[in-house]
C-alpha cells in the first residue's frame, strides 16, 4: 500500500518556520543539497527545477499534501502549482474552491481523505506540511524524513501542532553533511499484532 511520508526541513529545536511562516533562515546551498535533490527530487517546486538542474519526476511519490496556509506560501510569487508534477492536494474548510486547476481541494475529513489516496495505486505521498496538517494526518503517517539545519530558532512553528499521544518511530536511515546539514529518516515502529488470550 502506498506510504504517507512527511519530509519537511526543520531547525535543531524542530521548528518549521517563524511564526509568519518565513523559513529564509534554512541552509539554501552547501554539501548537503546535492544530495537531498537527487534523492527526493520530486520536493522541488517546478519553478526551481531549471535552476537545480532538476527535471519533472515521479520515482518514489506522485501525490503531495498541502494545508492551506503552506499552499498560500507560493501565491505572493505567483506560484498557484507549486509542484505540477505531481498531484497536488490542498486541505482547507474556508476555501470555497480549487485555486488553481492542477491542485485538488480537500475540504472534509483529511484522515478520511489520505485514507482513501492509499487504496489507490501509486506511489507514495509526500505530506509537504505545515503542522496544522501533519497534526490531523499523524495517524496515517508513516515515515517522517526530517532535514535538520544546524540552527535554533526558539520560538516558531514546530512540526505538529499540538499535544498528541506518543508515537513511536524508528530511526532507519541517516547522514550527516560537513556543513552540521542532518538528514534523519524515521519509520513508524509497528505495533504488535494483537494476541488473543492464552487457551
Ligand atoms: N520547513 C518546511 O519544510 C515547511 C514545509 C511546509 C510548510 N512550512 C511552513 O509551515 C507554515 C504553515 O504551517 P501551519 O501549521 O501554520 O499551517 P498548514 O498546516 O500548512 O495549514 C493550515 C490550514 O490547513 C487547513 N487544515 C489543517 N488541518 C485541517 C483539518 N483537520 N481539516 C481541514 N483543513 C485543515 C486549514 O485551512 P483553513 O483555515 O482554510 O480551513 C488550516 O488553517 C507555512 O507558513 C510554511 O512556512 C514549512
């Protein structure tokens, strides 16, 4: 079945971005970012594809997940399909209809939703964020790829958004750049098939 995969960039103090929801403050350039583009090229915004050298694919996802207000993000660049790529899903209960015609609108239960997106066939889902989202989805995410800059930011937006109950996951994959550039890959630890009472 297809996976839900948050892949988001983050500070040591695992902050997403400042509370106006900037990020200029993550590491654009270094040894680090060879290697993250050509592992999940697919996270790269079609308008930066010539720039990095990146042309449009669909190896390990083709669907990308948005809340609202990271969808907003692009609209002061004029960027309405950040990733045309791919199929493109924003979450909001105020927006009264799809902004641009290659992003799909979810307006009801995103669990239900994301439930529904892995019985399709596919590759897996890419939950680009923010932490409104990722808070609402946790239950069906399975892997978490954190790109830690080397930076504490103190207060900002963090990668959830609120008290949930504890979740366990593994580390399965890990590197480290020169640069303090981190990439840290976790997987969700399964739970224990449940056993019946014993005869
Ligand atoms: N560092 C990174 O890699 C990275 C990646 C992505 C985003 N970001 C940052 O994160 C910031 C946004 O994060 P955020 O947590 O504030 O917002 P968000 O999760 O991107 O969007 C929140 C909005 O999504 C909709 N939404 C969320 N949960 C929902 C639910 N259960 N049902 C229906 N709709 C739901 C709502 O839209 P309505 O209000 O319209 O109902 C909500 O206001 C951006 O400014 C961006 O800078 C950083």
């Amino acid at each position: 079945m297809r996976e839900l995969k948050y892949y988001v960039a983050c500070t040591i103090d695992r902050l997403i971005a400042r509370r106006d929801g900037s990020f200029d403050f993550f590491l654009g350039a270094g040894p680090h970012l060879d290697d993250i583009v050509r592992r999940f090229p697919e996270t790269i915004p079609g308008h930066l594809h010539a720039a990095l050298g990146v042309r449009p694919q669909r190896s390990w996802c083709d669907a990308v997940l948005m809340g609202r207000k990271t969808y907003e993000v692009g609209i002061p660049l004029g960027v309405t399909s950040p990733y045309a790529h791919l199929e493109q899903y924003v979450f909001s209960r105020t927006m009264s209809g799809r902004p641009d015609a290659g992003v799909e609108l979810v307006t009801g239960d995103p669990l239900a939703a994301v439930r529904e997106l892995k019985q399709r066939s596919g590759r897996d889902i890419w939950l680009c964020g923010g932490a409104a989202l990722a808070s609402a989805l946790l239950p069906e995410i399975d892997q978490i790829i954190l790109k830690v800059n080397p930076i504490v930011l103190g207060d900002g937006i963090p990668l959830f958004a609120g008290p949930t109950e504890p979740v366990s996951f593994a580390l399965v994959h890990h590197a480290v750049y020169d640069n303090g550039f981190a990439l840290m890959h976790y997987t969700r630890a399964r739970r224990a098939p449940a056993t019946g009472p014993p005869e």
